[in-house]
C-alpha cells in the first residue's frame, strides 16, 4: 500500500504536494516516456509505442498529451494549454490547473511566455521561437487507419514508404466535393519520408508546422503512441499537382479584434440564425484588440 | 511480336491446334522465360497443398491451370504470386528489365513493388480486390497513386478510360463498388489491375460468381484485353470452357500434382490422361 504510506509521510513533513512525485508520473514512467520520445525525435514522424498510463481523466480529453508534458516538464517551465485555441475552456483550465498543482509549474495564456504549450487541435497564431514545446493531444495517430484497418498492415505500409492510398483519400474528396475537402487532420510528409496525422488541427495549421523552431511532440493516450517533429523540419501537406495544398480563407475579419491574418470560429449569437466569426487563438485576440486600442 | 502473332492465331478458333503448336513453339524459343517453376513443393503441415510442380509461362501466353477443386489449383497460384512460401523448389521470374528474381527470396518491398507494377491479382470474389468504400474512379487510380501520379486530372482520365475499356458508363465513376452488380464489380477489379499496364496477371476463378451471360461478356473482354496488352495470364479455373475460350495453353491438376499438359485445344480435344478425359467428358454439352 505505498499511497497512505507517502501521504503519511507527506503530512508528516507538511509539504503542500504530497502525494504525487513532481508532475503526478513516477519517475520510472518518465523515463520510460522519454526514451520513446527521442525515439521519435530521432526519426521525425514515426509513431513510437510506449506504454501509455492511466490518467485522471477520460481517454479523448488529452491523456497522452498531458503524459508527454508531464514527462518533459522541468521545475522552471512556464505551461499554457489550449483547446481549440481557447485557453479558458475547461479542458484547458482543468490541465493547466493540475499541472500547477502537481507539479508546482507557473501557469500562462501567452503564447509567448510560455516554454511548454500543450494543444487540442490549434497551433497558436504567434509564431513559434527555439526553446518551446508543443505538445499536441492526439486521438487517432494513425493517418493510413481510414484507408486500412490492420495495423500490421499500416506498420508495413509505412516501413515500405508505401503511401499512394493517402491521395486515394483527397481524390474521393476531389471526385465528391470538386476540391480537397479534408479541412482538418490534413496529411503531411515529414522530412519527405514518413506521412503523419497532425492531430486534428485545422489545416490552415498545417503550414506552420513547417520549418518550426520549435520542438513538436504529438501524444496519442488511448492508441499508446507518440510522436514528433523536431525543429527545423521539412513538413509538408500531401496534394495533388493540379490541386495544390491550400488554407482556408475568410471574407471577414474578426468580429472582435478585426484580425485578418488568424483562423476564425464561426459563433451562432441567437436563434434568428445570426453569427459572428472571432479568433479561434483567444490570446492572440485579446492581444490584437488591446494594440488596436492603442492607436 | 511472334508472341502476340501467336497468341492472335490461338485465339481465333478457326486454325488447327498442330499449325499453332509450331507457331508457339517458335515465338516461345525467341524470349526467355516469363516465369519459371522447379520443383515447387507445399504442405500444409502434413496435408500436400501441391506437389513437384513444374512450368514455365512465356511473355504474352495465357496458361490455365484446370482441375477440381481441392486439386491445388490456388495452392500453386498463391505460391506463384509470392503470397506465401512453398515448401520445397523455386520459382523465378524475368522482371521488365530483364533481371531474374527468386519469388521466394524477394524482399517484402520488391514484392510488393512488383504486385503494384509488374502483376495484377484478381480474385475470385471482386470484394477481395477492391476497396468497397472508394469510388470506381479511385479504385482504379490507386496503383497509378501507388506508382507516384499526383495529377488529378490526368488520373480521372485514364479512369474514364479504363471504365470504358470494360464497358462501364463514364457516369458510374464516382459509385462506389458497392453500388455495382457483381459482373461489374469484376470488371472494375480487372480494369484496377490493368491499369498500370502489368505483364503478368494472376486470376483466381474470374468468372466465378457470375451468371453465363455475364461470364461469356467478361471472357470476351478479357481475352480482348489479353490480346490488346500482350499479357501473360496465370489463369486458375475449374471451368474447362473458360479455359478453351482464354487459354493457350493448360495444365491439369489432381491431388496436387499435374497430370497432363499441352495446349489447350489439344488437351481438350485429345485427353491423354484418363483424369483428363473424365473432366472433358464431363462437360455438360449445350
């Protein structure tokens, strides 16, 4: 029984965190997660297995990304997490909070405090500096699973570069919808050799991921897979010759900061049908409308 | 091309089998081997699947292997495509460049190359060979996928192409297979396999699943296509008037092992083996 047994002792020195080791994973866990995640930064964008815990959180709200943050989380790291770009959702309020707890971490919502930024389908509109973490919270690692089911079938399918059925999957999107209609988890290429799913970020995300600086790590909790994208690195989105890769666009700027250059949500205001687009990335908002305000 | 001269005259069925022999056997002497089998050997555990099996298939020659079922016929076929292992003999195959590779010893990538390139494999069933949630068009663009074609356009295009080749409507290519009768489904499966212009094809009962009319239909396009593409054919069939109206030549198997060979014509018409002559006298006379 070590829980009572630490607990004990934690009342007994009187310590605010007591029962968890720093960052609530042992450090065996840790270590284990570590090596898998310089596996994958070793060979960008290929899926590492590890043995993913239990969290204290339902599988799709973000275990394996907060497994990755807690194993790469250091004492004088500044952490902001986001969910779809929100940094005050609960999702995103609940992680970081326990983080704080667990690990005793300073907290943020700006993107450019922070060290170490854990994601739910968003990268943030700022871009990205050498020296921070993403962590994206994956749910089906697996870009090739929509196409093949057998995973011993995928696995060989990626050792052998083996990829034509990814633009299967854009020409059933061209031949049903006359353009690349897959808006999200879009496929890319990294370091031209393996294909990978990007999470389910919107691709207006996608080309950000390229040429980085920083360092991007994906964690799948339920599948037990990580992997990552080191800075620096070649990522590119799969396409057609005569139908190019391209992001979405709005006709109008944000309603709230009038951004032009952001991904926009749209928001339904009433019953009557109307709705107003705003910043999906609420930090990059506010701090657009607070320097409008100043001129 | 004495080959596809040949394979012309075999076709039609007006000449006689002895001018045809001599025909084939000088196209045959011209080119090397397509593909070459010594000996081979499988088991499954102590059950013989086929055994000491011995052929050669020249480039542009369709060659049936007939028999019961439960004859091996599938067993050799699997064996030939590098499906599985056999347990005993060799089987060696001339690639489009002209190198010899040991099927058995291939590495997993050059095999799968190969069966992307170089080889078609239709199955018996049309639902083993496609993908039954993508669009006829995609189907048919996924080995030139496969192979490296990024442009849209020029994908569609020989998608439309091939549906028109095997008597598909243009305005089926976006219905996925599903939508499709089982005769179309096939001929969808064949235009899939043909369309990267392969030199070797393995088929597994083509006509299997379907009614008379739409089989006399499919064996018409395909001995079309055979002629047209200058395709070597592994034809495995238990039918022997789908073997007559394809193949040129025929090897029969019982328990495993070949009884008889020859062409098709002259095995048909002069069975030596008496396994033989009970399968064509067997052959329900219309």
């Amino acid at each position: 029984m070590p829980a009572p047994t630490s607990k004990a002792a934690g009342q007994a020195t009187g310590q605010s965190v007591v029962s968890y080791n720093f960052a609530y994973m042992d450090e065996q866990t840790k270590r284990m997660i570590r090596r898998s995640l310089l596996k994958a930064v070793a060979i960008p964008g290929y899926q590492v297995p590890f043995g993913g815990r239990e969290m204290p959180m339902p599988y799709g709200w973000g275990t394996g990304g907060m497994q990755v943050s807690a194993a790469v989380m250091g004492k004088e790291d500044v952490f902001k997490v986001i969910d779809q770009g929100s940094d005050d959702t609960t999702n995103a309020v609940s992680i970081r909070a326990f983080f704080a707890r667990v690990a005793g971490i300073r907290t943020t919502t700006a993107t450019v405090e922070a060290t170490l930024i854990q994601t739910r389908h968003r990268i943030p509109e700022q871009a990205l500096r050498e020296g921070q973490i993403m962590v994206y919270q994956v749910p089906i690692p697996e870009p090739l699973r929509w196409m093949e089911p057998s995973e011993a079938e995928t696995r060989a399918m990626h050792a052998l570069e083996e990829y034509g059925v990814m633009h299967v999957k854009l020409y059933e999107d061209i031949a049903r919808h006359g353009e690349i209609a897959t808006s999200f988890d879009y496929p890319v290429l990294v370091n031209k050799r393996y294909v990978m799913s990007p999470s389910p970020l919107p691709k207006f995300d996608n080309p950000k991921m390229n040429q980085c600086p920083a360092l991007q790590l994906f964690g799948a909790g339920r599948e037990k897979r990580i992997y990552a994208i080191p800075p620096y690195t070649t990522v590119t989105s799969l396409d057609f010759e005569d139908y190019p890769f391209a992001v979405q666009r709005w006709d109008v700027p944000c309603a709230l900061c009038g951004a032009t250059d952001s991904y926009l949500d749209e928001i339904i205001t009433d019953d009557t049908g109307a709705r107003m687009f705003v910043c999906s990335d609420t930090d990059h908002c506010a701090r657009h409308a607070v320097a409008r305000d100043m001129q | 091309m004495m080959v596809a001269q040949a394979a012309k005259l075999i076709s039609s069925a007006t000449s006689t089998p002895i001018s045809m022999e001599i025909m084939l056997a000088d196209a045959l002497d011209a080119e090397p081997a397509l593909m070459s089998v010594r000996g081979v050997t499988h088991y499954y555990g102590d059950r013989c699947g086929c055994r000491s099996i011995d052929l050669d298939l020249w480039p542009g020659e369709v060659l049936a292997i007939v028999g019961e079922s439960g004859s091996g016929k599938s067993t050799l076929l699997n064996l030939l495509a590098g499906r599985f292992p056999p347990s005993a003999g060799t089987i060696h195959y001339r690639d489009a460049e002209g190198v010899r590779h040991n099927i058995n010893c291939l590495s997993e990538a050059v095999r799968r190359r190969l069966l992307r390139t170089e080889w078609g494999f239709v199955h018996q069933n049309p639902r083993d060979g496609l993908r039954m949630r993508v669009s006829a068009g995609g189907n048919i663009g996924e080995r030139l996928m496969a192979c490296g074609n990024r442009h849209y356009g020029k994908l569609r295009g020989s998608a439309l192409d091939w549906l028109s080749r095997v008597e598909i409507a243009a305005d089926r290519i976006d219905d996925r297979p599903s939508a499709y009768s089982g005769g179309m489904q096939q001929r969808l499966q064949i235009a899939r396999n043909l369309v990267s212009s392969p030199r070797l094809v393995f088929m597994d009962e083509p006509t299997g699943g379907l009614d008379v009319s739409v089989q006399a239909k499919l064996l018409d396009l395909l001995r079309q296509l055979v002629r047209q593409l200058n395709l070597s054919v592994l034809l495995v069939t238990h039918d022997l008037v789908v073997a007559r109206l394809l193949a040129h030549r025929m090897i029969v198997m019982r328990r495993g092992e070949i009884v008889e060979t020859g062409l098709s014509d002259q095995v048909l018409d002069d069975p030596q083996h008496a396994y033989t002559q009970l399968l064509v006298s067997s052959i329900l006379q219309g």
